[in-house]
C-alpha cells in the first residue's frame, strides 16, 4: 500500500474509487451500433428507386449514395435482397427546376441568380425479420440550390440527393 500524506487525504478515496468503478467496467459487456436501428437488423438491402421523372440518372445517383451513406449511418451492413434483415424501397416522384432569386435585366430580359432542384419521393424501410415497417413516406421532399452564373444544375441535384438520404437517415432514426 502507498502512503498517503495528510494534505492527500481527499484524493485517495477518489482514487480508490475510480480503479473500482474501472474494475466493475472490466466485466460489463457493452457493445455500440450507431444509428440506433433495431438490434436484431444487422444488413440492409438497398433496392434502385422506380423513377416517375424524366430524369433516369436521378436512379443511379440517389442509389449510389444510398449505399454510401444509409449502412454507415444506421450502424448495418448492405447484403443482397434474399440475406437482408431490412429492405428500403422507393420511387422517385417528381422533380422539378425553378428560378426562386433573380432580377430584372436589360430590355425585358431576367437576370437569373439561383435555381431550385426540388426532389421528391416516396420511401419504404421494411424489417424483413418481424416482418414489419419501420419508416414510410408518401412524399419525402428536398431541394438543392446553385448559382446560376456559376455552378450547374449538377450542384444543385447532388446537394437535393444528400438531404434526400439524410432525410431517410433522420426517419429510419426517429422510432428508435
């Protein structure tokens, strides 16, 4: 045993007790996911979303990003659809450009500013196990704005996208 002085009297019970609270730690059995997702869904199958738009490469993107973002963030794995424990289904519904700033130019001509991308969709994420839904929307929307002198609409469809899946992340979260 260590000595203690005197003016040392306060922190050796405090000392004491943190190897102790250590020690208790040492024999719990604690494990994280993130995302909080039901415990028993450890993979994911990510279906391409049906595409009522006239914008066919909306499918790949939003896909794409998907698979990259949706496993991480809900602390699962993507799997093929026969081995899945969850399935996230969808459509594309609408998408649409606009002008929401601009201003008036020379000789009745409009001086654009930035445009809107605005995406919906509708969205599914089934629990294939208790055979459940764990989140559901008719009309999940976003948008992306850019600038129009300077960037394209591009910018403004992967900016829509990421929120889109941010905004499943955010659901699929929301009943947990």
């Amino acid at each position: 045993m260590i000595p203690f002085r005197q003016e040392s009297g306060i922190r050796a019970p405090r000392a004491l007790l943190g190897v102790l609270a250590l020690l208790a730690l040492q024999g719990c059995n604690y494990s994280f996911r993130s995302g909080s997702f039901p415990d028993h869904i450890r993979s994911v199958a990510i279906l391409p979303f049906e595409n009522d738009t006239n914008r066919f490469d909306l499918t790949q993107e939003l896909h794409e990003q998907m698979l990259r973002e949706l496993p991480r963030s809900l602390g699962i794995v993507n799997a093929g659809e026969e081995a899945a424990d969850a399935l996230v289904r969808g459509r594309i519904t609408s998408y649409s450009l606009s002008t929401p700033l601009f201003r008036p130019g020379q000789r009745d001509q409009i001086d654009v500013l930035q445009r809107r991308v605005a995406l919906r969709i509708e969205i599914e994420i089934v629990d294939l196990v208790e055979n459940v839904i764990l989140f559901e929307s008719s009309s999940l929307s976003t948008q992306g704005e850019f600038l129009e002198e300077s960037e394209d609409e591009a910018i403004g469809r992967a900016l829509a996208i990421e929120l889109m899946v941010q905004r499943i992340i955010d659901g699929a979260q929301s009943n947990w």
